[in-house]
C-alpha cells in the first residue's frame, strides 16, 4: 500500500511539473507572437532582438541588484554587443563596476536619463555608434523601451547642456564617456522610439 502510495504521488508531482513547463513554453511563445506583431509594424529590423529581450523580461524582470549595487536599469546596445546593469547610485567606485545613472529621471519615464561610463571599460566601443542606432533600456517599473541615436558629439567636462531634462515630453537617453585622452565626453543622444 504505501509502494502504490508513492508511486502516486511521484505520478501527480511529474504531471504537475509537465503543465507547468508547457504553461511557461506556452507564455514565451504567446509572448513572442505579440512582439513580432508589434515590432513588425514598428520597426521591423530590430524583430529578433526585442523579442528575445521581451521573452526574457516576461519570465525573469532585472536583477535587482549587481556586485552589491543596486540597479537601475539594464542597457543593451547590439551594435557594439553591449548589455550591462545600469546602477543606481552614481560614485566612482560604482563606475569600477558597471555604468551607473548621472543624472535624470527614472529610466524609461519622460525626461533625459543620463548614464556615464569609463571609456576602456563598458563604453569602449562606443565611438562606433552612429546616428540611427538602437539601443534599449530595460527597467522593473516601466519595462523594455527602444531608443534610437539622434545625435553623437563632443563636450568639454564644463559643458552641461547634454543632461538638460527639457525633452518637450520625450523620452530620451544619454550616454556619456570621456574621449581617449580624457580631455573632452563624448555624447551620445538618443529618443524612445514610439
């Protein structure tokens, strides 16, 4: 009797673990679906990507914290095959880490969500970037959100027009490193693609 028991309760434990898992393959296909019908109207070059991007929000958000920082956001930039954790708290011992925000609002919310990083470490390819290039920040609170390059330029460390938060009601994203010699930033300048 207590064999037959067993044995039925490992039967109904595989059947309950079997449901589940084509409950979850169910969700990331019916998810998919979604987003390759949005983005195909949207902006069909970037399909593959979002997608991917949105499966793997859909199932498991950001980590909430990285190296013992607490993150912001994540940025993805498929061109120079970046993804890194964005951290919260700007410091230069947090820029050791990973890149953090500089300055703004919330990610992926109306305003200029500025993030810095070193030049040799996550943004080291970023003089590869051209206007017209996408990139996507991915945050807990607002979602997965595609931006798209307007503008890249140089400043001196004095110059603070980039991190101005009059967006006339856009969403906007700037990336800030130095130049090689350290004595300019380069800018990067980017708006949510809607």
């Amino acid at each position: 009797m207590k064999k037959l028991l067993i044995v039925f309760i490992i039967f109904i434990g595989l059947i309950s673990i079997y449901y589940k898992y084509k409950h979850t393959e169910k969700k990331q296909e019916e998810i998919f679906i979604q987003n390759k019908e949005i983005i195909n109207k949207e902006n069909p070059k970037d399909e593959e990507i979002i997608c991917k991007v949105n499966i793997k929000k859909s199932l498991n958000l950001i980590n909430e914290e990285y190296k013992g920082n607490k993150v912001s956001a994540k940025l993805e930039i498929p061109k120079i095959n970046l993804e890194s954790y964005v951290l919260e708290n700007y410091s230069i011992e947090a820029l050791k880490v990973s890149v953090t925000k500089f300055w703004g609002n919330n990610p992926n919310e109306i305003g200029n969500f500025c993030i810095a990083g070193h030049n040799y470490k996550e943004f080291k390819n970023i003089s590869k970037l051209k206007i017209g290039d996408i990139l996507i920040l991915t945050d807990n609170y607002n979602g997965i959100k595609q931006y798209e390059i307007y503008d890249i330029f140089n400043v001196l460390p004095n110059e603070t027009e980039c991190l101005s938060q009059e967006t006339d009601g856009r969403k906007e994203v700037t990336l800030i490193t130095c130049t090689p010699n350290s004595k300019k930033r380069i800018i990067v300048k980017s708006k949510e693609i809607v």
